[in-house]
C-alpha cells in the first residue's frame, strides 16, 4: 500500500467521524429546561430520556457546561479545538448554533516610514 492510498484511507475516516458525530447531536431531542436546578431532560438517540446536568456527556466528545433559561450550552472536541454549541428551546422549536473558537487574525502593525529622498 502506497502512502498516498494510506492518507487518502485516514482522511475518509477521520471526516466520517466527525461527521458521525455532528449526526448524533442532530438526532437528539430536547425535551425540557429547568433552569432552576440546572437540569434539562433530552431522549437520545436510543430512544431512552435522560436528566442531564453541568459536566454530563450527551454525546461522544460533547459535554454539557452550562443549563440557563431557554438554553442549554454544550463544547464539543474537535481536532481544530474546542467549540461551543448552544441550543435554544422555545417552546417546541430547537435551535442548535455551533461557534468555533479560532484566533483572530489581526492585522499586521504598519508604521509609516519617512524617507530623505536620496540624489544621484
């Protein structure tokens, strides 16, 4: 086997995963928000429902951290880092919003230059 045949072979499966992965977290159900205790319930992909609380795993790599009205805030690892997920329940909608967190590319300090004219 060739080294090229074995990158493209660990490529395909390192992106099937992640994408495995983003696919669970859209399978699951948020059911119910209870600020108040810091708990929500979910059904998961199995189908069972489930209390969860700060510091529970709800999928593989994704951890809740925070339970806040209408939201529940979730990190995820990834091979870039860590991202944060929040997902808002409002009433019988959920939304899921995923932000990464990349380094701001700043731009590069320029300072003006005074130059003495040289003559020939």
């Amino acid at each position: 086997m060739n080294r090229t045949s074995l990158v493209s072979i660990l490529f395909t499966a390192t992106l099937l995963a992640t994408t495995a992965f983003a696919a669970q977290l859209d399978k699951i159900q948020f059911i119910k928000i209870s600020p108040q205790d810091s708990k929500a319930v979910i059904r998961g992909t199995d189908g069972k429902m489930q209390v969860i609380k700060p510091g529970d795993t709800v999928v593989e790599n994704v951890t809740v951290k925070e339970i806040i009205p209408g939201r529940i805030i979730l990190e995820e690892k990834t091979e870039k880092g860590l991202e944060t997920i929040i997902v808002r329940v409002d009433g019988v909608k959920t939304r899921i919003e995923r932000l990464s967190r990349q380094p701001e590319k700043t731009p590069l300090m320029m300072a003006p230059v005074s130059a003495i004219p040289v003559s020939k």
